[in-house]
C-alpha cells in the first residue's frame, strides 16, 4: 500500500528530460499514489485518505457538488456513500432513458474528486482525481462526441467545462481557517498558481476518460487562467489523445506523464495528440500472465488470434474509427439481439431489450454518419471508404472462423483487459496499469508529440538529437529556467511621445501611458 500522506515526491525539483527540457522529474511514489487516487475516483472511497491527513474532500457527481468533513459522523457517511454509489451505479431502463436523454445536447457526466494536503514549507498539495468512464451506459456518450470544438475532442471538452463551472463552489474551509482567511475555493488557488511564488501545487490524475479530462483541465488552464507550468503536476493511466495535429505548438511542455500498456488500443485513439510525455510499457509474458485472466478453452485462444492482427492496425485515431465503422457494418446484418450481445451491452442496458431491430438498424446508421463526421472533423480528410473494406474484410474472415459472439467476446477481452487498473481481477490476476506501477517503472519509454497534421510522435531514448522540441517559447505554459531569475525593481516612470503631433507616419509604434514590455511580460508601472 502506498504511504497515501507523503506528497513529497510531488514537489520535486524540476530536471531535465531526454529532450534537453526542464520538466518534473517521473516519481514511482507519484505514480503510485496517482494509481491509488485514480482508483478512488471510481467509488469515490475517500475514507483512506482523510486518515492520512487529507482534508476538505468534494465529490462532484453529475452535477451535484457534495463536501466532504474530515470527522465525518457515521450517519452522514452511510447516507453519503449510498447516494453516491446509487448515482455511479444507476439501473433500471427508467433511468438510462432519462440520463440518455440528459446527453442529447451536452454531456454533464463529469465526476471528480478534490481535496488538500498540507505541505513543507507551508505549502498545499491540490489534488484532483478525474474519474474514468463509468458502468451506465449514457456515461460512454461523451467518449464518442469526437468531433474537434476549439481542437479539442468536443466530448472531453464539454465534461471539462462542467468541472470548471464548480471552480467557485468547490471550498477548503478546513484549510481556510488555518490560513486565515474568510474563504478559500478552488478558484482562489488557481489565481494563486498563476504567480511563481505560489503556495498550491495542483495534482492532476485520472484513468481513461479521466486521463482525458486531466489534460484537457491542465491546457485550459494554462491557457486561459494563465496557470505557470510549475504549480501542476499530472500522472494519467491509459490517457486517450485530446488534440489535433495542429491545435498545440508543443505539447511536450505540458507537465503531465501518461502511463500506457502497449496492449490498450485506448491510449491510440481519442483525437490525435496526448499532452505532455507519454511512458509506454512494451508488454510481454510477465505482464500478460498477471493481468489477462481470459479463457483458455479452444475457442476463445483462436478467437483472440483471428483479433490480434486487428487490433495492431489500429494505430491511432483515423485508424480506430476506420475499424469501427467496418465493425458496425459487419454487426449491424444480425438480429437486435445479436447487436446487443457483441457489444456486450445485454446485461447493462435494460433499454436494449426494449428496442426493435429496425431501431437498432437505425442507430447503426447514425453511429456510422457520426464516426464519419468526426473522422473529417479529426483528421481534416473524408472517411477513407477503402480502408473501411480492407477492414471488413479482415472482421468478416474472423467471423467466419470462429462466429460473431466469439468475435465480439475476444475484442472484449484484448480490449478490457489491457485496460484495467483494478487493484483484484478473477485468478489473483491485477490490472496492468497496477502491475506497471508496481513492477515496471524502470521499463517505461518515454515518447512526446511534434506539431503537424499528422503529428509524428517521437521516441526519446532513440531520437534524442531529433527530438528537442522542448526549448521553444509558448506564452503561459513553462518558463525553461532551472531558477527564477532576479527581478528587476522598476521605478515608477512617465512616458511622453516625443514625435511631433502633427505627423506619426513611418514611425515605430509607441507603448501606452504607463506601460512597458520586459520579454514576455507586460509589466504596469504606477506614475510619480
């Protein structure tokens, strides 16, 4: 178990990467608590923490923002932990109609959860868990909103904003007193990060969806709010990309890690670009053995050979939903049931018992327009149609080997499996995301992004020379500076335009009264 009180490892100083820039440095104690987090996301089991001295917890679910007291009575921890396991695990067709319904026109599935920790030096670690993709149907309807808004995947976007609009809301009363102050939000520590002399350290983590979320949060803050690069720190498990080619200039000085399994197609799709530095553990036998309980009986072994060559086609986003279509295409000849059956959708959505094959040929139909839509709005290219029947031809000979239900079990399994970062899987089996934490940090790739339409995505430890992408400038992400330099105290000054009135042609500009630029910044200066 992971010592869940020492936030140490988060505040290291800052080292170069094998790209020649200055990043923080990868922890296997940060890893692993942001494994740890990233799993109470999903149950929201926040007890572990506030013993190890986190407080002023907030879940956010749905929409409905709830406090966490660190001395919480036994009445009110049993009627919270109902209420949010009865929201996380909503069944009933009843209620997948009515959050169906609620995503039509904006997903509001976002669920988080925040809290503090005290630092050295008085300093504060933020923390802030994103979780993944949950059990009910309706939360995987932002995962396929994959369309480019501001060249961002319009999905991750929509649930990042949601977040966004509790920033006010979200307090640290706890906290608050002992600093102090009258009050203290989510907001006021983001003004604060804006400055280098900080004393919040915001730490971001998340799995799948969350991992999504975490990047999309970290660039709209960096971006927007103008949040310095030195007060974040991410780790994200199994991350999908969240960019265009071309939205970033450099995605490489984003502060943020991303642990991947090379077996998850997950971390291939997504829209094009992960932001910050990518950790790839290449799978073998070791991890395969620990992770993959899956059946052994004929069947399914040569059901998941005829799906293998599949999957390792399926190499980035274009590609996936190239492969999604094809599948939709090969599924959507049978019955409802059949449909249903494949996608692994029988048990978990009562709904589909209740729709008619026609509906389903219907809603194959608009799967298909949507993945095409998004494919143009992703890659700036109509759906490659002869990829899409290289694809099918490929599906349509595995069915014929080993059926269309062995086929959708197998993609089931090399898809899921891979995927995991349970802590307990059946057979003494762990989630790969927990066995790399645990045992294969040493093994892990670095690989960041280059700029372009496609991007080309680099490795480290292979292309340093070609690889330095980290030194160019971007306003508001990270000053490349191992220290702070020196600032220079400037007097109040005024400033007159010397050219005469009557003539400003041909001359440079002048800086507005009161004003003047010093490198990036713009710095105001108050008159005598």
């Amino acid at each position: 178990m992971t010592e869940l009180s020492n936030v140490a490892p988060l505040l290291l100083p800052w080292a170069e990467d094998v790209w020649g820039g200055l990043r923080p440095p990868v922890s296997v104690e940060a890893a692993q608590m942001s494994a740890e987090l990233s799993c109470a996301a999903y149950d929201m089991e926040i007890e572990p923490w506030l013993r190890a001295g986190w407080r002023d917890a907030s879940i956010l679910l749905d929409g409905e923002l709830t406090a966490v007291p660190r001395h919480e009575s036994w009445l009110g921890k049993t009627i919270r932990e109902r209420r949010v396991k009865a929201r996380l695990h909503q069944h009933g067709a009843l209620g997948e109609v009515l959050g169906t319904l609620r995503q039509v026109g904006e997903s509001d599935t976002c669920k988080a959860l925040v809290m503090l920790h005290p630092a050295p030096e008085g300093r504060f670690v933020v923390a802030i868990g994103f979780m993944g993709t949950g059990a009910r149907f309706y939360d995987w309807i932002s995962n396929f909103r994959m369309t480019s808004q501001e060249g961002v995947h319009k999905g991750f976007l929509q649930l990042t904003k949601q977040f966004e609009s509790y920033e006010e809301r979200i307090q640290f009363p706890e906290t608050a007193r002992a600093l102090g102050m009258r009050r203290l939000t989510l907001g006021d520590v983001l003004r604060e990060a804006e400055h280098p002399g900080s004393r919040f350290l915001l730490w971001l983590t998340g799995h799948s969806q969350g991992a999504a979320l975490m990047q999309v949060y970290a660039h709209r803050k960096m971006r927007g709010n103008r949040v310095l690069a030195r007060n974040i720190v991410g780790y994200g498990f199994a991350s999908p990309s969240v960019m265009t080619g071309t939205a970033v200039g450099n995605p490489a000085l984003y502060p943020l890690y991303h642990i991947q399994c090379s077996d998850d197609v997950v971390t291939r799709c997504g829209a094009q670009v992960h932001l910050g530095v990518c950790l790839t553990y290449l799978s073998d036998e070791a991890l395969r053995r620990r992770c993959y309980p899956w059946p052994e009986d004929s069947l399914s072994v040569r059901a998941r050979a005829c799906v293998q060559p599949i999957l390792r086609r399926m190499t980035d986003t274009a590609a996936c939903i190239e492969s999604a279509v094809a599948f939709l295409n090969v599924i959507s000849t049978g019955t409802a049931a059949d449909v249903w059956n494949v996608l692994g959708l029988s048990g978990s959505f009562p709904l589909g018992r209740m729709v008619s094959a026609a509906e389903v040929d219907g809603l194959m139909r608009s799967a298909r327009r949507h993945a095409a839509m998004a494919y143009q709005s992703i890659t700036g290219q109509p759906l490659d149609q002869a990829r899409v029947a290289d694809f099918m031809a490929d599906i349509e000979a595995a069915v014929r080997q080993v059926g269309l239900r062995a086929f959708g079990a197998a993609l089931r399994q090399l898809t899921g499996l891979p995927h995991s970062i349970a802590a307990e899987l059946p057979n003494g089996c762990i989630g790969a995301y927990r066995f790399i934490v645990e045992e294969g940090m040493e093994r892990l790739i670095p690989t960041c992004w280059l700029a372009g339409n496609p991007p080309i995505r680099l490795l480290g430890v292979e292309r340093t020379a070609q690889a330095r992408v980290g030194r160019a400038e971007e306003t508001g992400l990270v000053i490349r500076r191992r220290a702070q330099a020196t600032r220079r105290v400037h007097r109040g000054l005024r400033y007159r335009d010397p050219r005469p009135r009557t003539d400003t042609r041909h001359h440079p500009p002048v800086l507005e009264k009161g004003a003047m630029r010093a490198g990036e910044k713009l710095l105001r200066t108050k008159e005598r």
